[in-house]
C-alpha cells in the first residue's frame, strides 16, 4: 500500500512533528539536556515510524517536500541578515580570533571528514557531509548541502548529513562541559568580572519595547524576499560563468549580508531583528522538520559504522585543538575556558548547543560577559562567512 502526501499536507504534517518534538522536550529533560531541536525530535521519530511501516510492508509513504527549499533559502536569508559588521567591532581582538579558529574548524572537518571517507572506502564526498556540513554547520547546513549533493548524483547525502549532526548535536553537549571543566581546574581559573547575571539579562532586554507594526514587519519581508530572488539569480549567473556551484541559498545569504551593511549605514534600525530571528526561527523549524522526518533511515543504516568512525574522530580533534590551542590563543583565563565551552557546541553541533554548554558553565563557576558576547555573534552569523566558501570549494574540487 502507497500513501502519498501532497505538498500542503506535508507542510501541516511538518509543523505538527515540529509542535509534538516541542512538547517532548518538555516532558523529557534529556533531551533538552544536550540541546536537540525540536525539529530533530518530531522528525527523527516520524522518519523511525515511516522506516518501520516500510520495514514490515504494511505502508510506504511518500512526502512532497517541495516547499522545503523555500523555506531553507528564507532562513539562510535570515541568517545574513543579522551579519552586522558592527558586531564584529564589539568583540574586539578576541572575535577575531576566535572567528578565524572556526574558519580553520571548517577546514581541518573537511579534511578529517574527506580523508577517512577514502580509508573506509566512502565516496569521498560524504566525507564532506561528515565534515563541516553536519559538524560546523549542523542540521540547517546538512539539508542545504546534502540537496545539493544528491543533484550531483551522490546517493544518500541528505541522510547521512543529518543523521551525522544528530550525532554532532549529541557529542557538541556531552563534551563540552567537561573540557571546560578540565581546563578550570587544572589551571584554578576564576571569573574575571563581577557582574551579577541579572544584569546582563537586563542588558538583553533593552530595545525590546520597540513598536512593531504591519508595516514594519512587511518592510522586513520586503528586504528578505529581494534578497532571496536577487541572490539566488546571481548566484546561477556565478555557478553558469565559473562553472563553480554555487547553491541559491548561499549566494542570497551573502547578498544579505551586503544588504544588511548598506541599509544600516544609510538608515540605522531600517532591519528589525526581532522580526527577522522570529521569521529566521519559524522557517528554519519548518524546513528542518520536513527534512528529518524525510529521511530514509534505511538507505544510512549501510554507513552507519563508518560514519560514526569519523563523527568519533572529529569529537576527538575539537576536543584537543580546544585544549592545547584555542584556549591557550584566546588568554588562557576564565572567559577563554567558557568560549572553549561554546566552540565545542556549536563546532559539533549548533549555537544553541554552545549557549547551553556556556549557561550550565557560568551556572558552577560564574559569569562570563565576554564568551556570551563573543560565541553567539560568530556562531550564529559570522562563522559561515568562512564556512561555506570551504565547504563550497571542498564540493567543487571533488565534484
């Protein structure tokens, strides 16, 4: 028996895994724990159900995902539209550092994940999927590139990209706090500032009041979508001239970017990003649902030993690299302890992973006004300045 779902059912079916994954989370504290999405949760457990049916031959479904790349190019828009330069300003020295540290991260993944695929006898570009695409850039990086790739002819992609920054998430959580715990205790690091945390979150609260209206949220949809048609044709006028893939979604991200800039030295507060995270959270939720619950658990299951190999094998580096050369980069004091903490989340995982690691942190051993400022500007925008160029160039290289 076939069930075949159109494209509007496939939505609702995406939205209501997204809602049932929110709910586990707070009924299961594990999983919020180690910072799973709610996506990975509803989806995961959907693509088991569907796996299962197929399995014992009581039903085959089948999705009409067609609406996916929608919104995956809205939340990549998103995402570079909070790239403001200003940011970079406010992190000083240490920004830079620890942004460069993540551009050397997407390498040194890609290389790891590239070198072992060939020792274990994988295509060479799965590698990549076990690289920085599921590692660095977690379940929103892993679809994007894993589309890409499966239109390359490369089978099984999607699947193993996203089951691989499963593993990534899970890893990014459970390492974290121990390393930085290490280094606090080896080297009896101690806060460097006294502010009570009440003032930071103060700080956070400020601008929040700011009015919004229908017509400044469609002003943020009208930045969002010319940036979004703009990059993603200049992006296939690139890719035709070069011969250089470059996907849709990558070229409007970095539109975005540039618009992003502009607008903010012609006419401050012009992009509202409030109105531009909730957009940027809600269809990031969507597309990574509908990711995850399409994915065919039986076609990775053949990978399975392999890719945890390399996952193993990528914990173990960002682990040592975090240790023995970050942190020692970053001052060697408390404020690089938590940022280590917030490397190895978002450097197997995802930002949130980091902030997670660096609250739970700062929860036992005090506060870190630096490492919160530093960690959620590169990981959240910056770092794919550099990541997805490597990862570009990485695909077009073994193509």
């Amino acid at each position: 028996m076939n069930l075949e779902l159109n494209q509007i059912t496939t939505v609702f079916l995406a939205v209501a895994l997204l809602m049932i994954g929110g709910l586990l989370l707070n009924k299961l504290p594990f999983l919020k724990r180690f910072c799973i999405p709610a996506p990975v949760v509803g989806g995961l457990l959907f693509a088991i159900l569907v796996t299962v049916l197929k399995e014992t031959g009581l039903v085959t479904i089948t999705l009409d995902t067609s609406l996916q790349s929608l919104f995956m190019l809205t939340f990549f828009t998103t995402v570079g539209l909070g790239a403001s330069f200003k940011l970079v300003k406010l992190g000083g020295k240490l920004l830079v550092i620890y942004w460069i540290a993540c551009g050397f991260l997407a390498l040194a993944q890609n290389l790891i994940g590239i070198s072992l695929a060939k020792v274990l006898g994988l295509e060479p570009l799965l590698g990549i999927m076990v690289g920085a695409v599921s590692m660095e850039g977690g379940h929103g990086a892993a679809t994007a590139f894993g589309g890409t790739l499966e239109e390359l002819g490369v089978q099984s992609a999607l699947s193993v990209g996203l089951a691989a920054a499963t593993f990534g998430l899970v890893a990014g959580g459970l390492v974290g706090g121990p390393t930085v715990k290490y280094l606090v205790t080896k080297y009896k690091l101690k806060p460097t500032e006294s502010e009570e945390r009440d003032e930071v979150a103060a700080a956070k609260k400020t601008g929040e009041a700011d009015s919004m209206n229908s017509q400044r949220f469609m002003t943020q949809i009208l930045i969002i979508t010319l940036c979004m048609a703009a990059g993603s044709y200049l992006g296939e006028l690139f890719s035709k001239a070069t011969g250089f893939v470059l996907p849709s979604y990558v070229g409007a991200m970095f539109l975005a970017v540039i618009v992003r800039n502009i607008l903010d030295s012609v006419k401050k507060d012009t992009v509202d990003m409030k109105s531009i995270n909730l957009i940027g959270d809600v269809t990031l939720g969507i597309f990574l649902s509908m990711a995850l619950m399409s994915i065919k658990l039986w076609e990775v299951a053949d990978l399975a030993l392999p890719m945890l190999v390399i996952v193993f094998v990528q914990v173990i580096f960002i682990v040592l690299f975090s240790i023995f050369v970050l942190f020692k980069l970053l001052g060697k004091n408390y404020d690089a302890a938590v940022m280590v903490g917030g490397f190895t989340g978002h450097g197997l995982g995802a930002t949130p992973n980091a902030m997670a690691n660096m609250s739970a942190i700062t929860a036992q051993f005090g506060p870190s006004r630096t490492a919160f400022l530093i960690v959620p500007i590169v990981g959240a925008f910056l770092i794919d300045v550099f990541a997805m160029p490597i990862i570009i160039t990485s695909i077009n290289l073994l193509k």
